[in-house]
C-alpha cells in the first residue's frame, strides 16, 4: 500500500521542502487577494465554479429534515398571506399620501421561494452578513434583486450562480437602504455600521439617519423607499421599527436605532422578488 | 513517506468543518469555527509550517465555500497565521494537558481578532459580542472535537502518512 501511493506521488513535489512550499502558496495567495481587491471581476469565475460545485451539497445538507414539506408549506401559504397583507398597505398608503410609489410597489412582482442553504462563516476576515439561498440563475435569480421574507426585507442578491445565489443581508457592510419612517413617510436612510460619535448599538441593531428635518418618533414602522427601476429595492417594503431615538448630538440629521423585522440567525425560507414576473 | 492520505484527509475533515455549520446556525449565541479546529490539530503534531499549510486550505476553503467570504485570499492568510500561531505554541505542549485547548482558542482569537481589526479600521461590521461568543463557541467545541481530530492526526503520524 505504502509502496503505491509512494509511487503515485509525483516526484518533483517531493524535492519541495515544507517551508518552500508555504512560501509558494502564501506568494500565490497575496497575489490573488491584490487581484480580487483591483479587480473582482477577475476571481469572479473562481467563486462561480465553487458555487457550482458546492451547492447541490449545501442544499442536500439543509433538506435533511424530517419536517421539511409540511414546514415549507406552511411557511409558503404564511407568506402568502402577508404578501396579500402588504399589497393591501402599498394600496391605502399609496391612497393616503399620493406619494411616488404608485409604480412601484412590490405588490405587481413574482416572489420566488427559495431557502437559505449557508450561512457566512464566522471566520472570514472581513465582518459581515451573507447568506447563500438555493435558487440561481436557472430560477431567474440576478444580481441586486430584492429578497424579503415573511417578516420583511431580508436585502439583496450579490452574486448569482446557476443554482445558487448570494445575499448580503440588512446590516451587512456597506448596505445602505433609502428608508421612509413615520406616518408622514418622511425619507432618510437605515445603515448597519453607526456612524463616529452615536451611542454603541446591540448586535443586529440598525441606525437610521433622517435626511430632512423630520423628527423621528419611538415605536415608526420603517419601510424601503425604493430605487429606481426597483433595483436593488423594491419600494414599501417593511423593514423594521424604531426602538429608541439618539440625543441630539451636532450631527446634521437626527438618528435612531432600528430593530430589524427580519431575524439573521433564523432566516430560513426567503423570497426573490423578480422584477416585473407576472405583470 | 507519502503524505497522500494525511492531505486527503484534511481536505475531507476541512470541507466538513466549513459546510456543517448551516445545521445549528439558530440555537447558539455564537456559532463556533471548526475549520480552525482542523487546523490547530494538524499544527499541534506538526508544528508551526504544516499548521500555515494546512491553515491556508482551510481559509481558501471559507473564502469560497458560498457565501464565502471577501476578499478572496484574505481568509487564507488568516487562517495560515492562526495555523502558525497554534503551531509555535504547541512546543510547550508537555506542560499541562490543557495546552492544545488553550492554544486552539488562541488561534480561534486571533481570527475574531482580525476580523475585529478590518471592522474597527471600516471594512465589514463585525460586533464585538459576536466575536466573543464566537471564541467562546469554539472553546467548547474544541473541548468535545480536538482530542478526536488530534486522535485522527496521530493515527496518520503513527502510520507514516504525514
């Protein structure tokens, strides 16, 4: 046996001594990370072929539940009514403020289910929240799609492969979500990070900025305001509510702390909204 | 000596470590690193060169295991430090029995460290009660899976296979 695998190791390997060989793959690893850093493109079909590859395993992981049909469905037929119940909100708030979202609600759009197969290590260098759903490109998953659940807005498609897709999640790095808060729907927008000088904030809190003068009150239902084309947010949809209002601290727009609708350690059965699916 | 099999087997303990964890994402404050407990075995029998190596598939892994982790390379070099770091201590390892737990934690921390660095500098967001509970998930990780991955380690050690 040993003579075998002895004989099935290439010999030119063996004249590498172990440091040697660190060195080498340690070169080769800063020289990819400079390359991703200038240029993602460039590593993107690296990603996609481990997508590729990984996917299948990662679902097949996820479905090893005893309950999963029953779950699903009964997930699916709650999330249904919530669409129902929220394209009914769009409606009358559209009526009552005779604002600019008449066009683009997300009542008009197909929902596609999917389920979060992955969650992001708690080992990647860099902090963040992502999640890998599996639903991809095959199911008409692109890039900086909407993706709500049941409770609201989870965020957004980063990388779409053909049988998976990943999602930055609320509260990521560098997410910033166009927001209006308040009965009035006044605008401002909601961050994960808080800015210098704000009162630390729990994990998983959200800091919303006013970008007007409006004051914001305890207890305002935040919602999406929407991007143009819905790309990559659809407008009105829930997002979360306001917990507590920051004092007035020099800043030019008032802050508050948002607690986010949707749970990131429980996330399971998501929706990708598809832009103008079934219009 | 091949070191066919000892590869082959890292590889398949280190792709488990990165894909189980999306069984118990919800139950636990903090969700534990077993890719860096793949690692510091390897690097407690072998030192502090075969801890980098091994350290450095590891993080390759967690970078594009989706949804991976940005930028690509980066978690190679993390987990390559956190395989030396694990590997450098392991000399005192006749001390105490409790040496490879203290240094596998050390190696988690200095990952959650990292990762802690990059968001205070503005790069990512990463709260620090997420990463203490991550170090501390890991610990009692270690405590249940070291001696068994230490175990695999010294089978492949005494068979001539690392």
């Amino acid at each position: 046996m040993r003579q075998l695998l002895r004989r099935l190791v290439p010999h030119h390997l063996g004249g590498l001594t172990r440091p040697a060989l660190l060195g080498i793959l340690l070169a080769l690893t800063v020289l990819v990370l400079l390359v991703d850093l200038a240029r993602p493109s460039a590593t993107a079909p690296l990603r996609r072929a481990a997508a590729t590859v990984l996917a299948p395993a990662q679902s097949a992981m996820t479905g090893w539940t005893d309950t999963e049909l029953t779950d699903l469905t009964r997930e699916r037929d709650a999330l249904d009514a919530r669409v129902k119940e929220l394209e009914a909100q769009v409606r009358t708030s559209e009526q009552l403020t005779e604002l600019e979202r008449a066009a683009e609600g997300w009542g008009g759009h197909e929902l596609l289910p999917a389920r979060v197969v992955g969650f992001s290590s708690v080992g990647t260098p860099v902090g963040g929240r992502t999640v890998t759903i599996d639903a991809g490109e095959r199911d008409g998953v692109a890039v900086d799609q909407t993706v709500v659940s049941s409770a609201g807005l989870v965020g957004r498609v980063v990388r779409a492969a053909p049988s998976s897709a990943d999602v930055v999640l609320l509260g990521g790095s560098d997410v910033v979500v166009g927001v209006r808060f308040g009965e009035d729907g006044a605008l401002g927008s909601v961050d994960g990070r808080a800015a210098p000088g704000l009162p630390p904030r729990a994990s998983g809190e959200l800091t919303l900025t006013s970008v007007g003068d409006s004051d914001i009150a305890e207890g305002d239902l935040v919602t999406t305001l929407g991007s143009p084309e819905s790309v990559p947010y659809v407008a009105g949809i829930p997002l979360g509510t306001v917990t507590s209002v920051d004092p007035h601290s020099g800043q030019l727009g008032e802050t508050a702390v948002v607690a986010p609708f949707v749970d990131p350690d429980t996330l399971d059965l998501v929706a990708v909204v598809v832009l103008g699916g079934n219009r | 000596m091949s070191t066919v099999p000892a590869v082959l087997a890292r590889a398949a303990l280190l792709l488990g470590a990165v894909l189980v964890p999306t069984f118990f994402s919800q139950e636990l404050p903090g969700r534990p690193d077993l890719a860096v407990l793949v690692v510091a075995a390897a690097a407690l029998l072998h030192g502090p060169v075969t801890g980098a190596l091994v350290g450095l598939a590891a993080g390759w892994l967690v970078d594009l295991v989706p949804p991976g982790g940005e930028p690509l390379g980066a978690g190679g070099l993390t987990y390559a430090l956190a395989g030396a770091l694990v590997g450098a201590v392991s000399r005192w390892g006749p001390w105490s029995p409790l040496v490879p737990w203290v240094a596998t934690i050390g190696g988690a921390a200095a990952i959650q460290a990292v990762r802690g660095l990059t968001a205070a500098a503005g790069v990512g967001v990463a709260h620090p009660g997420d990463l203490f509970w991550s170090v501390a998930a890991t610990a009692l990780f270690a405590l249940l899976l070291l001696p068994l991955l230490i175990g695999v380690e010294r089978f492949l050690l005494e068979r001539g296979w690392a």
